[in-house]
C-alpha cells in the first residue's frame, strides 16, 4: 500500500511538469494545446460556464423548475415542505452537463489536482454575498477513498473559497464508513445510504454558528443533508451548501439526454 501511495505523490508532482515540457492535447475537447500550462486543458474550454438559470426556484435549496406547480405559497418544494433538507440554502454556481462535468470528472477520477484553482473561481463566484459565515466546511471523504484517490476535491474547492473571502477552513466533519455509490439509488435511498453516515470530530463545538458546507456537485442534496444533520446536532444554527455544480432534471438526466418530469 505504501508503494502505491509514494507512487500517487510522484504522479500528482511530475506530471504538470511533464505538461509543461511536452504539450498535449485538451483533455476536454481534444484540441492542440498551443500554450504551457500547469492544466492540461485549452483556454476555450477554461472559459466559465454559463451560470444556473430558472424562472421557478425553491427558495430554500434553490432547486430550478419549469413552473411554480412543485413549489408552495413561500416558494418551497415538496421536500423542503416536509423538513428532509436538512441544510437552510443551498448555492451552485453552473449546471452539472457539457464540459462542466467532464472538468469535475479529470479533477477528481482523473486526479488533476491543478484544477483545483479554476474551479475554486468558479466556485467562489457562487458565495452568496451577503451573508457571514463562522467557518467554511468540506464534505469529506471516507478515509478509504481519501487514500485512494490522494486528495478530497472538496477540501481544495473549499480552500479556494476560504482563501479569497479571508474565511476559516475548518475540517470538523469526518465520515464514519463507507457508503454505497449513490448513482442509480432512489432519492430516498440515496438518503438512507448516507444518514448517520458523518459526525462532528470530538471536542468540537458548533453553538450558534453559521456554516458555508462546501461540494463539488449536488444530485439530490442526500449528502449535503447528512452533513447538515451532523453539523446542526453539534450546535451549528445556520448551515448553507455552497457547490461547484448541480444537476438540473428540468430539462433531462445528468448530461442532459432525455426527458424528465418535474
């Protein structure tokens, strides 16, 4: 194991360099790469994403919809309404289709750790303004996945957006095993693969804070939930989820092929 590990470390340090020294194709579009970068990507497909757009949101997760039929008199959807959120509000700043995901996807399964910067940006620019927070939190990883995959990809989002707002990053969530892949799962099996699935890091103390949660991508907010849960029963009082992307079933599935009813 600890071979694998040492040879993990010397991947994620040679190869940028090795980017550097002998340009290759986009890893996106499959364009020449015609300038030295850290990230093997081109500059068009490194231009920001078109953000999330809805006439119809939940005023509470922010989940976008066709029309006002799902929502109630204060703009809630149906599982805001029946209190299975967990979190207050929820942010993303771009749909979870096209080249956003397949940017998210080289971050994490192709382990392209210098993405962190540009989609930290992105990020960022979805940090609702006007609100104050006492510490920004990262979903963590399972130790099993952390181990194998070298990094947690929302630790590093949530770096960026600590960084450029001067807020703290605090890692006080820990996830205590091992789930189930959530694709393919119902949403309510999503949220029982996930509950009681993290807790707060003993000795630590929540009373009365405001947490930013920080992911990369929200599917049905199952995840965000769990944590929110966790945080809230360590004494946290607001908790808002702040992701990279979320996936937008007005239109279509995850990529965006065929129909879905709202």
């Amino acid at each position: 194991m600890v071979p694998q590990r040492l040879a993990a470390a010397a991947e994620e340090l040679i190869a940028p360099l090795a980017w550097l020294l002998f340009p290759e194709d986009c890893r996106i579009c499959g364009q020449p790469l015609l300038r030295l970068s850290a990230v093997p990507v081109c500059e068009a497909c490194r231009e920001p994403p078109p953000p999330l757009c809805a006439e119809y949101f939940c005023t509470l997760c922010r989940t976008p919809f066709l029309n006002r039929f799902p929502l109630d008199e204060q703009g809630r959807c149906g599982l805001c309404r029946r209190g299975l959120r967990g979190f207050d509000a929820a942010y993303s700043f771009t749909a979870y289709e096209g080249r956003v995901r397949e940017l998210i996807h080289l971050f994490k399964y192709g382990r392209v750790r210098s993405l962190a910067g540009l989609l930290g940006e992105w990020l960022a620019q979805a940090m609702p303004r006007e609100q104050s927070f006492d510490r920004v939190v990262p979903v963590p990883l399972h130790w099993r996945r952390r181990w194998e995959r070298g990094f947690n990809q929302s630790a590093l989002l949530a770096r960026a957006v600590a960084r450029r707002y001067g807020m703290r990053i605090s890692p006080v969530l820990r996830r205590v095993r091992a789930t189930a892949v959530q694709a393919g799962l119902t949403n309510a099996g999503r949220r029982a693969n996930v509950a009681g699935a993290f807790r707060v890091r003993r000795g630590v103390k929540l009373a009365g804070e405001r947490i930013l949660l920080v992911d990369d991508v929200m599917t049905t907010g199952a995840t965000a939930a769990a944590c929110a849960t966790a945080l809230k029963g360590a004494g946290a009082r607001y908790v808002a989820v702040l992701t990279l992307a979320r996936t937008d079933r007005r239109f279509g599935l995850v990529g965006g092929t065929g129909p879905q009813a709202v």
